[in-house]
C-alpha cells in the first residue's frame, strides 16, 4: 500500500519531496538548531510558513499516489 506513494524514480515525487522536507526543517529550527539553514531555506521559499510547504509536499506526494 506505502509502495504506491513511495517513487524515488519520478520527478513528481522528487518536486513533492522537497517542500516537505524543506518545511519539516523550518518547523523544527528550534529542535535542531540549524539556523543557517532554516535562514536559507526561508530565503528560497520567500518566507512561506511551514506548514503550507509540508501541505504542498503531502498534496503532491498524495495525487501522485492516486493518479500512478
């Protein structure tokens, strides 16, 4: 069933990925304490909250699932 959904070999998945992963970082800054990091990935996401990017990412990796 999580077979579906995981497709490291498309680049749906991939564009998916990263807004996930970028907004999990933004949402543990204080856990970890990569604040250059999260700097930078405030930067290249235009400041969007992270919550919004772990949405997009879970909606992408979702219709990808549903539509393979």
């Amino acid at each position: 069933m999580i077979v579906r959904y995981f497709k490291p070999k498309s680049l749906t998945w991939w564009a998916s990925c990263a807004p996930l992963v970028a907004g999990v970082i933004l949402a543990t800054e204080p856990l970890h304490g990569w604040f250059e990091m999260a700097q930078t990935m405030r930067n290249m996401t235009g400041d969007v909250p992270s919550a919004m990017l772990i949405n997009a990412g879970l909606a992408g990796i979702g219709i990808r699932g549903a539509l393979a």
